[in-house]
C-alpha cells in the first residue's frame, strides 16, 4: 500500500517532465530505422528486422532506465532520499518503487520501436508473440532498472551521467543489441552471454522465433536482479545518511 | 519506558570524536532542547537516535526499541537540519504522499490531510509548487511532513535557522500544538534564548559530551548569557572576575571582558568599584559562553569539521 503511494507520487514527478520521456525514444527509434533500411550486417530481410527491433526496443529501455538514475541523483543534495529513510517506507521498498518509475519511462521507446517494426518494417508476428515479446521487453529491463535506480543512490548526478551513458552504449553493444553476439570473436561471445543485456534481449528473440526463453537465460537474469537489488539497497542506505 | 535512552553513546568521524560518551534519557511528553554551539556533536546525536548512522559505541533506544523500528512504525517524526523539498509536485501532493504513507502503517488515526496543513499554517499553500516556497513556508511544510503519522516523539534539528523572526514564531506556534497533544519533543538549537523560551529541560552538548543539564533557570544560572565589556583599569588590583554574576573573564592590556549570567549586577557592581570606562554590554556568543562552561581551550575547528562533513 504504502508503496503504490510512493510510486504514484514519483511517477508525477516523472510524467511532468515530458522532456526526458521523449528524449528516451528519440535516439533508438532513429536507429532501429536507419540500421533496419542501410541493412549494416544485422541479417536480411524479416529476421533482420524482427533481431533489430528487440535489440533497438531494448536498447531504448536501458537507455531510459539509466537516465533515471540521474534524476535520483539529483534528489540526494536536496535530502529526499533521507526524507524518504525517515518514513515508514523501508529501503527494499523504496528501491522497488523507483524501479517501477524507470520501467514506465521504459514503455515509450519500446512502444515506439516496436510499432515501427510492426508499421514500417513490416515485422509479421502473431498477436500472441506480439504480446509475448512486448511484456518480455518491458518486464525484463526490471534488473537493469534497479541497477540505475543504485547508481543514482551511490553517485553523483554528473558521475551517474557517465555511468548511465558507459552501461548504456557498453553494455548494449556487449550485449548484442547493435549487432547478434554470433559475429563476435568466440571469446567476447562468451562474455556476452553472462551479460544481463544479452540475456534480456534474449528473452525477446526467442519468444519472436518462437521459442520458449532458456532456464539459463532466466537464472542468469535472476542472478544479476538479487545483485543488483542488494547494491541498489546498500546504496539507498548510504544515500540516507549524509545528504 | 523513556522516548529516548542513549548509553555511552559514541561516534567518530575519523580522527574527530564527534560524539564522547553521552548519556541522556528523555521523559515522555516533555519539550527538551539540545543546545550547543556549531560543531557540538547534535546532528550527529540526532542522526543516531533517527537509525540513519549507528554509533560507534554504547546504545541507542527510542521508544523501547530500535530506532529503526520506531521509523518504520511510523512513531518518530523527523526535520533534518538541511533539506529542500522536490519539484514536480504541490505542497498538497507532497504532504499528501507523507500522511497517506503514515496512515498505512499507523496503528491509530493519523491526522486527515486538511488538518495538517492547518496545523503546520501551510493551508493556503497546498496548491502552490512545492520547490517555488519561501524558507519559511518550505519549513512549515517540512515540519508538516514530520508530523504527518501523529508520532510520539518529534524531533526537529535546528528548526528555526536561518528562518525569519516572523516565520519562526508560526513555526513555534506549530510545534507547541503537537507538544500539546502529548508528543515528545526534541530539538536542537543554538540559541539560548529559543532553548528557554520552548523547552521543559536543557540539554547542553559541547565538543561530544553533555556539559550541563535541567531546567532552564538552571542553565542560566550557569550559562552567562551577556558580556560586559570595560576599558582594563590602571590598577590590577581590582579583581573583576570575582563581580557578581560573572562566570569567566578575558583580560588584555586594553579591555576587560565579563561573561555573565546577570549583566545588570555586574554592571551596577563595576560602577560601585569606580571601574566603568566605555562600558558595552553584548550578547555572549554561546561559542564563549560554553568556553567559560567548560573551562576548555578554544579548540572548536575539529568537531565544526566533522559536523561539515555530515551534511
């Protein structure tokens, strides 16, 4: 209860910046189109297409989830994040809310790229596997999300700038959304696959091919979200003490 | 049960002691001031007895249990000494996310909405952006946010600086409503006279330790709260440091200072000794008056330091 108070009052705060929504779909939905249309090595034709726009859908979601963290940031020298610690809104539950912020902000570039896949590109899927890779998209940047919501704890808002922007673009290229890990040397590859990115976009990609997403897939999703939940906790606890 | 029990308290910030060993028990339903100078150690006491920084040493209990848990229940209210409020949202929004959070956990009725901003004299600001508030609406309003959940005991660090004549009194006429409706109330102050205007009981902190404790006429029996000032007189013989109501004394070659805790008997007695020659009579900075209180050397920079770097 006490959390659905919480979000609703962050989520007016983010919803009256309208600015941030939509520089958060500006820059992947000009690439999903460009990367689609020039064809730069992402496959041909339909699969090409479907392999993008997961890719460019998710990398518009982390995108988003990062930047947010920069708002959280931002609140620290105010003393919110203490304000908040002297309520009876526990720390997991602060962290939890926030994260459910940085997901909302997630929706409009996934909603925008998609839409341009299924209207543009001409991406065919069923409404099943439409939906399927929609929800995975969206509920599967949660990890991601609560890794931006501890960076905002921990830095400042110029060092989790720097942060949201290395993870963003690193973390997305590593993970395979530029470009499927399969064209990387064998042993980057393997990097890749313990990423939570490449694993994230690998929910979406199977479900499009349809595929049932892999327990390994999942558990190492699963392993990433406790570790970044527990970082994202310690950081809300320190963010309370000082300002 | 006591609202507050500290034992041995300590707490270091590196090489500074911020906090030195403090006992102190804080009776239900009673308005105590913790008074001290810059630097004192009362954010940092105040910060414990909160949960948001654990001591060192010794043990804290609020309520009869952890200070975490008494936050978590929703029974202490709190103004941190520095703070701003959010953008994005109105005083209406924002004081409503606080209660609507209290009345989620409270075991008793919390105050509706309305009747907060009422108390907290922030009504006519409900619709107002809560980043666009003078300092002393956006205290009035932070206040409100500390006594959101109706808690038992409120604790407020430095409420009133930096604020206003006029914005202190309406804080204080807010603060005195909920202490009258049973709440215990702490706050931290560094100006004596705010200490004995409000407070049941004075609680004097310097450099970590409580130096002194009671009531107010206590406290200024012991705390000079002006300094007399002369031009030093031509014969050393007249010891001026032994005049009634002064505790300590600085002489110079130019100018004897008195710190007092009765300007008026000190003054009409230097005039008996024939010794008023630019006679000026101030208010004692309470950086001196706990000088004289503690007999100690000015060595006041470390713990200001260390008082920096909490905030």
């Amino acid at each position: 209860m006490i959390l659905f108070h919480y979000v609703r009052l962050e989520m007016l705060r983010l919803l009256r910046d309208p600015g941030y929504l939509i520089m958060t779909l500006v820059s992947p939905l000009t690439m999903y189109l460009v990367f689609t249309n020039l064809d730069l090595g992402t496959g041909k034709g339909a699969d090409g297409a479907v392999y993008s726009m997961v890719g460019m859908a998710g990398f518009g979601a982390i995108g988003a989830v990062m930047t947010n963290g920069v708002s959280i940031a931002e609140d620290k020298p105010l003393g919110w994040i203490r304000q908040l610690r002297l309520l009876p809104l526990g720390p997991s539950q602060a962290v939890i809310g926030r994260a459910v912020c940085a997901m909302v902000a997630a929706l409009p570039p996934i909603v925008a790229v998609c839409a341009a896949g299924g209207l543009v590109d001409g991406v065919a899927l069923s409404p099943g596997r439409w939906v399927a890779v929609f929800l995975l998209l969206w509920l599967g940047i949660a990890p991601l999300a609560v890794l931006g919501v501890g960076f905002g704890y921990l830095l400042t808002a110029q060092k989790a700038q720097m942060a949201a922007l290395v993870f963003y673009m690193g973390l997305s290229m590593l993970g395979g959304l530029w470009f499927p890990i399969g064209k990387m040397p064998s042993w980057l590859a393997d990097v890749a696959r313990i990423t939570p990115v490449n694993r994230y976009g690998e929910l979406s990609w199977n479900v499009a091919g349809g595929h049932a997403p892999t327990l390994v897939g999942v558990g190492v999703l699963s392993a990433w979200a406790v570790a970044f939940t527990v970082f994202s906790v310690v950081g809300y606890r320190r963010a309370a003490q000082a300002l | 049960m006591d609202a507050v029990e500290l034992h041995g308290v300590t707490k270091s910030f590196g090489a500074v002691r911020a906090v030195d060993g403090i006992d102190l028990r804080l009776a239900r339903g009673r308005t105590v001031a913790l008074l001290g100078p810059n630097g004192a150690g009362k954010s940092t006491v105040i910060s414990m007895m909160l949960g948001l920084r654990a001591p060192d040493a010794g043990t804290v209990r609020v309520l009869g249990g952890t200070p975490e848990r008494a936050v978590r229940a929703g029974r202490i209210g709190a103004m941190p000494q520095t703070g701003r409020l959010i953008g994005g949202v109105t005083v209406r929004e924002l004081v409503g996310f606080v209660q609507r959070a209290h009345a989620a956990v409270a075991r008793g009725p919390v105050p509706s909405l309305d009747d907060l901003l009422g108390v907290a004299r922030i009504s006519d600001l409900a619709g107002r952006r809560a980043d666009a508030l003078s300092g002393g609406q956006a205290q009035r309003v932070r206040f409100a946010m500390a006594v959101a959940g109706s808690p038992d005991l409120i604790v407020l660090d430095e409420p009133t600086a930096a604020l206003d004549i006029e914005s202190r009194r309406e804080l204080w006429a807010a603060i005195r409503t909920c202490a009258d409706r049973g709440a215990t109330v702490l706050f931290s102050t560094h100006y004596l006279e705010e200490a004995d205007a409000e407070a049941d009981r004075i609680v004097v902190v310097d450099r970590g330790r409580v130096v002194a404790d009671g009531t107010s006429e206590e406290i200024k029996r012991r705390v000079p709260g002006r300094t007399v000032s002369v031009d030093a007189p031509t014969s050393l013989d007249a010891d001026l440091s032994a005049l009634p109501g002064v505790v300590s004394s600085e002489v110079d070659a130019r100018r004897v200072r008195l710190h007092t805790t009765d300007s008026d008997a000190t003054v009409l007695a230097l005039a008996a000794a024939g010794a008023v020659r630019n006679l000026e009579v101030s208010g004692a900075s309470l950086e001196e008056a706990f000088l004289s209180l503690t007999h100690a050397e000015p060595a006041l920079v470390a713990p200001i330091q260390a008082e920096e770097a909490v905030r």
